[in-house]
C-alpha cells in the first residue's frame, strides 16, 4: 500500500481541521472510518491519500432521539449495529431491511453508517488504474460508455460518467427524507437526503455536496409510520452479497384503503438514489392497483436509457417497482434471508 | 497475563512508526506498527498467527475473518493503528489441538471443507454467528455465512456443520 501520515484526533473540531487542506477536485486528505471502502481503494491505487485522518476515536457512535421526535443515527455506529438498533428495528423497518440486504455480515460489522453515504461508485473502470475514468482522473475519458456497463445507471446519467450509487441504506433514507448533519471549517449544517449525493454532470468526481473539510457527524431519520406499508427489494447477479441490479425501496400509508404518504427510491440505477416526486403524487389518495402501480413505474422510468449491456435493467426496474408496492400495501416486506420473491 | 514487546518495526524506509496495545487471543501485544500495516499483515507477517488467511485481500472472500472487541470483521480491511486498544480472536484463540471447539468438530464431522483453506474464516464467521442469535434456520445461515467464500464449493456440508451447533447451542438455552 501507499506510503501516507497518519493522524487521530479525538475531537470533531480537530479532525476537520486537519483536512482542511488540499485543493479541488482531487484533495488528497481522507477521513478513515471502518475503512472497508477506503483501504480497499487505497490497495487498487484509486484513493492515494498523503493523509489519513481516523476518525474512529471521535464520539460519533450514538444512535439516540433526534430533536424532532425521529432518530439520530451516529456517523460512527457501524451498519450492523443500526440494523438491530431496537429502535430502528421497531420504528424503521425498512432502515433496518435495507442495511441488511447489502454487503456480509462481516463488513456491516465494520462499515460506518458515514462511511456507507460517502463509499465510491463499484464501477469495474474506477476501480482499473489501467482504463479512462473521469471521476477517478478527470478528463480521461469514460471506460463504461461503449463498454461493459451491466451494473451501471440508467437514469440521470452524463457523457462523462454513468457510475451508480452502490448502498442499499441510502436507497432507505432517501426514502424516509432523512437529513446529513455535517460539520466542517464553516461550522455545522444540514443537508436534506434528495440533495447529498449529486448526479454525475461534468464534475463526476463529485459523489456528493460535501465541501472539502467537512464531516458527516450524523443522519437524522424524521418520524414516520412505515411499520407496517414497506419493503426493501433487492435483485443482484447472485442471492446474497452482491450490489444491486435494481433496488426499490416502498414505504406508505394505506388509510380506508387509500393510498398516501408514498415513497419509492430506487437504487443502482443512478449516480444517487433515485426518487421521482411526481410518481409519488401519482398513487397518492388512489385506491391500489397492479395498472396504478405500473403507471408510476413508468412515470419514474421517464427517460431511461440503457448503455448497451445494461438495457435490460429498464424493465427490470418497472417490474420490480410494481412488485415492491404491491408487497408494501400488502403488508409483506421481502425477506432478507428467504429470497424467494412473493 | 504475559506482556509481548514485539521488536520495532524498522522505520529505514521513513514511514511512521506508531505504538499501539492490543490483546490477541488473550496475550497483552504492545507493538510498534507503521501505519499501512493491516490488521491480517500484523497478524501473519509479524506475530506468526498464519491462521487468518490472505484470500483476496479486498474484503471480499473472508478468508482473513477475525473476531474484534465480539465482532466479525475482514482483517484485511483494517489498518491495525486504527484498532489501538482492542482485543482480537483468531482461530489460534478457538479451541486447541486438544481441546476442539465444538464448531472444528462439527466441520470435521460434516466434511466441511476440501482444501481448508477458507476454513479458519469460516469458523471464526460461525462463531461470531452463533454469539450474534440472529440465525434461526438454514436459510438464514446461509445469509449470515454468506461472506465467507468456498472455492471447493463445500457450502451445503459448512451449512450442516454450523446448523448443528446452531441446533445444539439452541437445545441448551
């Protein structure tokens, strides 16, 4: 691995300091949580950071009430422990599912609810120092684009980058409108869900609004009743550890059979979770239906389009989103362990 | 408890060196590590614990799967600084020659394995299994010992081994 200095500070205020150097696009400081992303990429060469700051040491891990009656989700607590939070087991199911459908048990174990909003894109050309990629060394071209792209996005995608997202929990909190608390140089801020990640346009190497220095310190989930209408649907290349194809995230409320307070978030079609507030209006206040359902699927689906080996992913998609709704209104979640998809 | 001091990494190359403390398998290790050492390079190259395997080195065969402060994690994924303070199980920590841990007989029993060398992972991963209670049936044994990889392909046997003591383990409480 690559030579680099490292540092511990034990307090917020210290460690965005000492990343508060470096210049854009490429700052060559990196913030070390469970490192399950970072000492990967640092291992294939992409991340080559002459500065580590651990962050471990920082009082981070809470999960504990939000001001607002939802919950506060420590940067610091790794995946796993959020999954079985009681909690976020009883008041978020759909959290807790999502978290769980992603990655190996092992990795959870480690992998930071932070570190899981600012993991890289799995793009095969990111991760080959050999082939173009502009979000790995801007203005070297796009490897995907006219190559093999089966994982990459179908919506929001630019002529610089077609990567995706890879989490399945951000697919979850775009869902439930949660809010990225950061601190950084310029002090303390919230950042809504819809507007964390950013789409690739001619800065691909821009996952997020991040600005250099800051630190995600928290996620905030909003109150919600979800308990009962959800379900968090994964389809991969294999049943379990694998990055998603598709990914549909539902959550609603079915008052006297009516539809309301929708939410579909998809994952791995797009260089962020993908939401469409307008096929959400669609079914709101509609009795459900398979046809309602496939209306939103394709209103969500407005201007898809396949790279070549990804194509089949736009009908995947407005499959699985009909399937996701009809498995929240009827109160039957996927399984995380029985794959079987009913 | 026996103190190790393990001899200074060399620092010719330049790089820091930084002291750090950590229990492994019960012994008290205080080490001197430069800061890209991993937690599986530690273990393997400098404390001779060649249990942990070096499978892909990217997190994703398990191979090198340890348990840290009660949880499993990919050894190869964690700088060994960033663990100052902790403690560490290897399968050098689980059962002895003598002494096998019900799980190492289970595998034995079940043929478990081929060439065995994903099988420390595998049994350090099922312990921590078992210790987390989340799995009730073989569906989800087969989720929760989905990171650990078999290139022999001997899943269904490693599943009958870990639904064994899963059962036993259960049958006690």
């Amino acid at each position: 691995m690559i030579r680099f200095d490292y540092v511990r500070p034990s307090d917020v205020a210290s460690a965005t300091q000492a990343a508060h150097v470096g210049a854009a696009p490429l700052p060559e400081v990196r913030f070390l949580a469970g490192g399950t992303n970072l000492i990967d990429l640092m291992k294939e060469n992409v991340e080559r950071p002459t500065t580590v700051v651990d962050i471990n040491r920082l009082p981070l891990g809470k999960i504990e009430a939000a001001p607002d009656g939802g919950l506060r989700l420590g940067a610091l607590a790794s995946n796993a422990d959020t999954a079985f939070h009681p909690d976020v087991k009883a008041r978020y199911p759909l959290l807790a599912s999502a978290i769980l459908a992603g990655a190996s048990p092992q990795l959870r174990n480690a992998a930071t609810n932070g570190g899981n909003l600012n993991q890289r894109t799995r793009c095969y050309y990111f991760y080959d120092t050999a082939t173009p990629c502009n979000k790995r060394e801007p203005g070297s071209g796009c490897g995907a684009l006219g190559g093999v792209n089966r994982i990459h996005a179908i919506l929001g995608a630019s002529p610089d980058c077609i990567a995706t997202h890879p989490s399945d929990m951000c697919v979850a909190l775009a869902a439930l409108d949660a809010v990225v608390n950061v601190s950084g140089p310029d002090g303390e801020r919230q950042i809504p869900f819809a507007d964390y990640h950013r789409l690739p346009g001619d800065e691909p190497w821009r996952d997020n609004t991040l600005k250099q220095g800051e630190l995600v310190t928290s996620i905030d989930v909003p109150q919600g009743d979800f308990g009962a209408h959800y379900t968090y649907l994964k389809l991969r290349d294999r049943l379990s550890y694998a990055f998603a194809l598709v990914s549909v995230a539902v959550a609603l409320k079915l008052d006297d059979g009516k539809l309301s307070d929708v939410r579909i978030a998809l994952g791995g079609v797009a260089h962020k979770p993908w939401r469409v507030p307008a096929a959400e209006a669609l079914l709101n206040g509609q009795t459900p239906s398979k046809e309602l359902f496939h209306q939103a699927a394709a209103r969500i689906l407005d201007g898809a389009v396949g790279q070549g080996t990804n194509d089949f992913k736009i009908e995947l998609a407005r499959r699985a989103i009909a399937r996701a709704l009809a498995q929240a209104v009827a109160g039957t979640p996927q399984s995380q362990s029985d794959k079987r998809i009913k | 408890m026996n103190t190790i001091i393990s001899p200074p990494a060399s620092a010719s190359n330049g790089a820091q060196v930084i002291p750090i403390s950590l229990d492994i398998n019960g012994q008290q290790h205080n080490l001197q590590v430069e800061p890209f050492v991993t937690l599986l390079d530690l273990l393997r190259e400098r404390l001779q614990l060649t249990g942990a395997k070096k499978g892909c080195d990217h997190g994703q065969c398990g191979a090198c799967t340890v348990i840290v402060d009660g949880k499993r994690i990919n050894s190869c994924l964690k700088l060994a600084v960033s663990l100052d303070g902790a403690s560490v199980t290897t399968i050098e920590g689980i059962g002895t020659e003598t002494k096998l841990h019900p799980l190492q007989q289970a595998f034995m029993d079940h043929d478990a394995f081929q060439c065995g060398y994903c099988t420390p992972g595998q049994i350090c991963s099922a312990k921590a299994l078992l210790d987390e209670g989340h799995c009730k049936s073989r569906a989800d044994v087969r989720e929760w010992m989905s990171g650990n990889l078999c290139r022999c392909g001997a899943y269904n046997n490693i599943t009958d081994a870990v639904m064994e003591v899963l059962e036993k383990e259960g049958a006690k409480t």
